[in-house]
C-alpha cells in the first residue's frame, strides 16, 4: 500500500462539522471559524532525517525546510499564512546548540513572512530527528484556489524550474506566497497546486480533482540546471525531461487559467517577477487522462511521482 492508497483509505470516515469547507485532500484544510472576511487554511508537514535530510544538511537548512513545505500549500491556495506551532522530536542524545541553529533556520523564514511561532510539543524520538510544522492561514472568503476547478482549453502554467532537487534546491527554496496571492488578484486562476511530489504524480491530482485531463510539451517543459546535470551523470532516470517529471520536491506552482489571459499573464510576470521564470507547459483537455507531446508525437504518459512506501 503507497502513500496515497493509505490516505484515500485512513480519510474515508473522518468526522466532520459545520465549520469544514474543504477537508483532506487538497493542500490545505479551509475552514470557516465565523469571520467575516475570511476564511481560515490549515496545513501540517513534517521533515525526518533520513528521508527528507541527511547528515550533510546543516541545520538551518533544516528548519527552513521544515517551515517551507506548509508554507507551499498555504502559497498553493493563494492564502497568507499567520502563525506557526512546531513539534520537535528527538533522540536521547541531541546537540543543544544544533537545534538552536535548526530554529534560527526556521525563525528566519518565519520572520521574511511574518508569520509568529506559538509553541508546540517537544518529545523524544528514538534514533532521529523529526520535525512537523503546523500552520495557520487566511484566505479570503470564497477566495481560495482549489485543486479542482481546471476546465477543458485552460492553459497550464508553472513557475521556476523543474528537477533535481536533490543537488540542493529543496533544502532552501522559496515558497511562491507573493506569486500565488498575485496571481488570484489579478487573474482568473481555476486551479492550482504546488510541485512537491513531481510534476507527473501532482499534476495527476489536480486533474483528478477536476475530472479532466492534460497534454503536456515536452519542449516547453523548464528543465533546471541541476536537472541536466542529474542527466549527464546517469542518475536521472536517463533523462532531465523525466528528472522534471519525477523527481519531486520541487515546490513550485503548477496553475490552470483560461486561455485567454494567457498572453496577458505572460506579459505581466516579469515585471512583478523578474527572478522568477514562468512557462506555460501544456492544456487542459476533456479527454481524462496524462498526456505528451514530444518529438515521437502526442502519447500517453506512464511515469509518476515520487511515492512514500511505493516500490522502488
């Protein structure tokens, strides 16, 4: 059983009350706690040394990352986070002065965001380090960006670059809280989610939620550097096409708007955005499915993100 199959299996009968308008399965919960103006988003992730970070990281990377990651769904809703609580948990033997340098990691993002740290739990954690960030955002009522909503001619759009990650990316990037409320202001954004687990495996999701499908360019796709270079050492899967498709831990924006303001959304970018690339990599379609579009043709694509207890 993969991440995903547990999910569907363990969010099957999760209680719910008046206070719910979105419940799992998006990338942050959205509540209604009776405010006028707003509605609340929250989200919780964790980082596992280990499996997220190894050894070589140094520790503010650590917490950086560890605060990022809910702060890339609150992006991915178009919302504005507030506050954060953090659960800390540890081996029996810790460094004291490395868990210092993992808050000024995640303190230092915190306060580029002005997002305040509450509190949380500390415990202990038998043989690594664990670290779940929970946090609190708003959205405007009946603003949020949801995964479902693409429709049939929209245009796909992503931002940054794709791949790699590995080399470093996903222990210090940004999460696109800026871009994404931009975005909902100025355009007609029908849906959006953020790139953690792989272009391939994420955008299946959106277009799950939505009851469509997709035809990707495999051209227009922005490879990263580190991509490339994955590639050329052998160890992407054979190319840095498929090391943006599957890699994962990307954490950029992956968004449908009608085509139509496609044009207009390109012209406007670079002008609120200029280090930031931005490309338009494909359609919505009404025909359910994945596809791509490459030198051999237009083809079903099989590949898939990255999957916690899949198969390797």
């Amino acid at each position: 059983m993969n991440e995903f199959e547990l999910i569907a299996r363990v969010t099957a009968g999760l209680p719910r009350n008046h206070t719910v308008i979105i419940g799992a399965g998006d990338d942050c919960a959205v509540l209604d706690a009776g405010l006028p103006d707003c509605w609340l988003l929250l989200k919780t992730d964790a980082v596992v040394e280990g499996v997220h970070f190894d050894t070589t990281a140094r520790p503010e990377q650590v917490g950086h990352k560890a605060l990022a990651r809910p702060l890339s769904d609150i992006a991915a809703m178009a919302g504005e986070p507030t506050s954060a609580l953090v659960t800390l948990a540890l081996p029996r033997q810790f460094d004291p002065a490395y868990v210092e340098a993992v808050y000024a990691g995640l303190n230092a993002l915190a306060r580029r965001h002005n997002v305040a740290v509450v509190g949380g739990e500390t415990t202990t954690n038998p043989d690594r380090l664990l670290l779940a960030v929970t946090v609190l955002g708003r959205v405007g009522r009946n603003r949020a960006v949801l995964r479902a909503g693409a429709r049939p001619g929209d245009a796909l759009f992503v931002t940054g670059e794709l791949g790699g990650s590995r080399l470093g990316h996903h222990l210090d990037f940004e999460p696109r809280l800026a871009e994404a409320r931009w975005l909902r202001a100025t355009f007609e954004v029908h849906a959006m989610i953020d790139l953690s687990d792989g272009l391939a495996g994420d955008l299946r999701h959106l277009l799950t939620a939505g009851g469509v499908g997709a035809e990707l360019r495999a051209e227009s796709i922005p490879l990263s550097r580190a991509a490339r270079q994955l590639a050329r050492s052998g160890h992407a899967g054979g190319s840095a096409l498929t090391a943006a498709l599957t890699d994962g831990e990307d954490y950029e924006l992956l968004f449908a708007v009608p085509a139509n303001q496609a044009v207009a959304l390109r012209d406007a970018w670079p002008t609120q955005f200029p280090g930031v690339r931005l490309t338009c990599i494909g359609k919505i379609t009404a025909e359910p499915g994945l596809r791509l579009r490459d030198r051999r043709g237009l083809h079903s694509l099989s590949l898939h993100g990255y999957t916690h207890f899949a198969e390797s």
